[in-house]
C-alpha cells in the first residue's frame, strides 16, 4: 500500500471543497473545547485528524456531522452550513462514531437495511448490495448471528461499511481503528483507500501515528487548536523528524489538557 | 413514509427478540388482571366479633345467631367479661367487641329500651367504620323483629321503607367496577413505562447518535417508536377484554369498536407522555424515577380506587387535567353502562388534544443536533 497513491494536489480552499472550517470553536461554559480552527478539506482526500486524548478531534468533528452546534466560526460541509442545514449534511456523509453504535440486537444484513432505508437507498439495491456486502466483509458464516455477537474488529469493518453504503460524499471516521489487532486494522486502511480511490472524501481521527503516515494531509490537534497542518512528509521534514510518532510528541508535549 | 417502514421493521425484529417483553406482554395481563381484582374486593367481609353475654338470655340467644347467619360476622368468642373481650381486640383476634349488659332481655320487655356497647379496632378505617355499621344494621333488624314479637302495641314509628336498585351493576359485583379500572392501570403501566425507556435506552448504547447523523425527520424517528408501543398496546388491551369475559363475565355492553377507538387515542396520548419522559432523560434510571413519580400519581388520582367526586377540590383539578381519568370513566361508561359515540365524544376530544400536545412536544424535545 503506498500512501502517496491518493495524493492530490493540495489545492487552496477552492469552491469545491469538501470541507471549509473558519475559526470554528465550540465552548463548554469556560471550557473551549476547540478553538478557532480553520481548515479545508479536498475532494477525495485522506485527512488526518491527530490529537492526544482530550484534544477536541471528536468535538469538532461532531460539529461538521451536524450533530452538535458550533459557538462561533464558520463551517461549511458538502457546501452545506453546519448551523442552519445540518440536515442537508446529513444526507451526503457518512458517520462512524468512537464507540461502535449500530444495533447489537440485529443481524449485519438487518443493520445495513436499516440504515440503507433510512438514506433512501432503493430497495432494489439494498437488495442487491447487501448480500455483496456481507460477502465482501467475509461476513457469510456470520449472516444470522447477531451483531453483538461479533468480534470487534468485525463490528468495525461492519460499522464502516454501513457509513459507505449509501455511497456519501465524505466519509467522517472517528477512531475507527480503535481496540482493532494491527491485521484488522490494515485490512481497515484497504477499505478506506478502496473508498478513496472512488472519489469519496475520508476525514479520519486517530491517535495511531502509523495510520497518519497513510493520510494525504494530516493536522495535529491540541489543546483545541490546530498545531500542524500538512502532509506527512512535509511535517517530518520541517520538524526534522524520521517519522510521524516524533513529531506528534514534538507538539504535544506542551499539552495541558489530558484525558476528558 | 418509507423511511417509516423500515423504522417499524426494526424497532419490531428488536421487540420480537426481547423474549421478556414478549413473555410480559401476555403475562401482565393475565396474570394481573386474573389476581389483582380479586384482591382489591373493598367489601369487608369477616368481621370477627367477640362478644360479652352478661345476660345468658333467649334474647341474647337470638341476638348472636341473628349475627352470625347474616354472613358477614365471625364470631370469635363469647367471653364472660367487657376485659377479656377487649384484650381479644387488642391482640387483633377481634376486630369488634359487643357488649350485652346484664338483664337485656329483661330491661327490653319491661322497659322497652335498652343499651348495647360497641367497640370496634379502628386500625383499618373502613373495616372497623363498615364493621360498625353493618352490626347496627343486624341489631336495629333484631329490634324490629322483637317488636313485632311481643305483645306491646307496635310504637309504629312511621318507618321509611328504602328499596334500592342498582343500575348499571344489579349485582353490585365489586368486580364489575374494578375490572376495568385494573385493565386500564394494566394498559397505563404498559404503555408508560415502555415507551419512557426505549428512546433513552438508545442514548445510553449509543446507537442514538448514527441515527442522529442520518437524514432522518424527527417526526419519523418518534412516529417510528410510538408506533410499536401503540400496537402492543392494543394487544395487552385485548388479551385484557378476554380475561374480563372469561375470569369475570365482564362483557362489555357499549360498543367493542368504541371502546378500541378511545383506548387508541388514550394510548397515543400516553405514548407521548412516555417518549417525552424518554427525551428528557439521559439514562434509564432517571426515565425509570421520572416515569415512575407520574404514573403513580395517574394512577392514584385516576378514580380506580377511590371516587373522583369525593377528593378535595385541589386533587379533583388535577385529576381533571390528566387523561387516565376521563379514560378509566369512559371505560366503564362503555363496558357498564354501554355508553355510545356521543356520550363519550367530548372525553375522545380531550384525550385526542393530549395525544397531539404530548407528541409535539415529544417531537420538539427530541433533538438531533445538540
């Protein structure tokens, strides 16, 4: 797998970005949670969201999702506001959150229903790739079982496929690869270039500095503000550091906020 | 209103998985509804008497078999003194002493008139306050009877013959107006308390938030979860009407169809209490405590127990305001009294107000962004 294979040309914040973040900030009551960042996102980029635990990666990722409103700044996914057209957002990502959360008491094929319905997928094509689906994820044997059931890794590979299933535009991962063995976390990173290499957008936290070297573009998040914002190869170079895990602790040392 | 199939198409695969919603769904009716009634008979029954004979006569003779023959007493003992009757009270052997003084049967004849002492345990309330007046009701039966038996001009006091009739129950079953009201506790309970978990339920596993960042309308997502409830609602109903008519030979005299129509909307009116209670919650057991606090105010205002018309002003308002009021007397208007469309219309109307103002607001209260 070569990292660089998706690589595009990091054009400047063009009408056709995927994402466009403007001095977004989000508060608790004195809390700031993230503060003033600003970023774009390209078509069909793998972007990075790094940050130690407490950082504020999911919080602001909540806020492109629509799924919580900002403080200040602005924001725009797909094109869309994320104050007044959540719901317009929402029908062009995909979502998978830190913790697993599609239902444990239905089977895969249940759950990829489900959720295909609810997107407006067409029967016909629930139908249809659904079964693929399931035979894609190796899932056969497992058809019947329920969710809940399922190892993990499993679930995860499961979880993303249900975010990809109504073919979105961009693809928001919240620490997809958490608690996954390194075997099932490759074959994750498959899966994300496969999506990538369709055109689909993949904004992806982690805290696995191995998997930033796999992204386009990658910022460093901490204590709510963006520390760094560039390619991997780019950062290692202008912290002159031989790989990603140095330079992440480079910046994050001087974090005061750890675990929330 | 696709997206609606596919929400009922899950939330019934979850219900029909969850054996103990499925078992309790049948059980709670039967098992409730075959019990509870019968336990909540407020007729008081055994009365345990001890009685104090200082007199030892014919009178007194026929005094205590007068009492003993009308069904509701037990006579415990017949002691020699007022102390030793008493203490049978105290250890809670009696529930009523009755004294008979000395030269009863003498004071009566000559005299004409004479004095019992009652005693009762006013512990239970209604027990010793029913207890009572029954006992009088047998003696001041006694006191015609001897009247009538001796050879003094009957002192005909223009006595005022009362016949009552009782409509609607001929029998007075004690069932008849319970049963009922259990059935509408049963649908109360039910309806409330499930409906207040699930949406809460998602919360805490999570599974809320990839709904939440689906396109979903709200309306959808809360329409999807009542609906469910709604129909296991009308099952516990049904299963319900059985029991009535076949423990208790409760046939319902008004309309099936009615009585259906009303509890739909009662229901959809309870729903949206429950799905509210859900929103507002974070976690189950705060649904649990916040469920629990209403619905047993509903329920102990709701006229099951005690008359609506006989509480004090403050709690006939608020019992005024609450939909399982007027739902519990349409019922048994219906399944006594055969009420029809019309008589029952303005109850449909309130209860249909409350169905919509609940579930808006359950609707308003749900949010997807935070």
């Amino acid at each position: 797998m070569d990292p660089q294979i998706n690589l595009k040309p990091s054009s400047p914040a063009a009408a056709g970005a995927a994402i466009e973040c403007k001095e977004l900030t989000k508060k608790f009551g004195d809390f700031v949670a993230v503060d003033r960042i600003s970023f774009h996102v390209n078509p069909g980029e793998i972007f990075g969201f790094l940050g130690a635990n407490g950082a504020g990666k999911t919080t602001a990722m909540r806020m492109l999702c629509g799924l919580s409103y900002p403080s200040s700044g602005h924001a725009t996914v797909a094109g869309f506001d994320v104050y007044r057209q959540q719901e317009k957002i929402k029908q062009h990502i995909g979502y998978m959150s830190q913790k697993f959360s599609l239902y444990d008491d239905l089977t895969p094929l249940e759950n990829i229903t489900f959720f295909g319905g609810i997107y407006g997928v067409a029967d016909k094509v629930i139908k249809e790739r659904g079964p693929a689906l399931i035979r894609s994820l190796g899932l056969e044997n497992e058809a019947s079982k329920l969710v809940g059931a399922l190892p993990l890794g499993w679930k995860q590979k499961l979880a993303f496929a249900v975010a990809m299933f109504h073919q979105p535009r961009i693809v928001f991962l919240d620490e997809p690869t958490g608690g996954v063995d390194p075997v099932t976390r490759r074959q994750f990173w498959d899966m994300i270039y496969e999506a990538a290499g369709t055109g689909v957008t993949i904004f992806v936290t982690t805290h696995y500095m191995d998997e930033a070297e796999y992204c386009n573009r990658i910022t460093i998040m901490v204590d709510g503000k963006i520390e760094a914002l560039d390619t991997p190869a780019h950062l290692k170079q202008r912290f002159a550091c031989d790989n990603m895990d140095e330079v992440f602790y480079r910046l994050a040392r001087t974090a005061r906020r750890s675990d929330s | 209103m696709r997206t609606l199939r596919f929400l009922l198409q899950k939330e019934f695969r979850q219900m029909f998985r969850d054996k103990t919603i499925l078992v309790m769904m049948f059980l709670l009716p039967v098992i409730q509804l075959g019990i509870l009634p019968l336990a909540m008979d407020l007729d008081v029954k055994n009365i345990n008497v001890a009685i104090v004979d200082q007199d030892h006569s014919a009178y007194t003779q026929k005094l205590i078999t007068k009492l003993g023959a009308s069904g509701y007493f037990k006579i415990v003992t017949v002691a020699p003194a007022y102390k030793q009757a008493l203490f049978s009270l105290e250890n809670g052997k009696a529930d009523i002493v009755l004294e008979i003084p000395p030269s009863f049967e003498r004071h009566l004849i000559k005299e004409g008139n004479q004095s019992l002492n009652v005693t009762a345990d006013a512990i239970n309330g209604t027990k010793s306050g029913i207890g009572t007046a029954y006992l009088l009701a047998v003696i001041r039966d006694f006191n015609q009877d001897i009247r009538l038996m001796s050879n003094r001009q009957p002192v005909a006091p223009a006595i005022i013959d009362i016949a009552s009739s009782a409509w609607f129950n001929p029998h007075q079953k004690f069932t008849w107006y319970i049963v009922p009201g259990v059935l509408v506790l049963l649908l109360t309970l039910v309806g409330g308390f499930l409906s207040s978990l699930n949406i809460v339920r998602e919360k805490e596993i999570g599974t809320i938030e990839q709904i939440n960042v689906t396109p979903i309308k709200k309306w959808q997502f809360i329409l999807g979860k009542l609906i469910p409830f709604w129909v296991v609602g009308m099952i516990v109903l049904t299963i319900g009407l059985l029991v009535a008519r076949l423990f208790y030979g409760i046939i319902p005299l008004g309309s099936i169809l009615l009585l259906y129509l009303l509890a739909a909307v009662y229901l959809m009116a309870l729903l949206g209490f429950g799905l509210l209670v859900s929103t507002i919650s974070n976690n189950q057991l705060q649904s649990m405590f916040i469920a629990f606090f209403f619905i047993m105010i509903f329920v102990l205002m709701s006229g099951l127990f005690t008359a609506v018309d006989s509480m004090p002003v403050w709690a006939r308002t608020i019992a005024t305001f609450l939909p399982i009021t007027h739902f519990m007397k349409a019922v048994r208007m219906i399944i006594l009294k055969g009420s029809t469309f019309s008589d029952v219309l303005p109850i449909l109307v309130f209860e249909l107000l409350f169905a919509i103002g609940l579930n808006a607001l359950a609707i308003r209260n749900y949010r997807k962004t935070q």
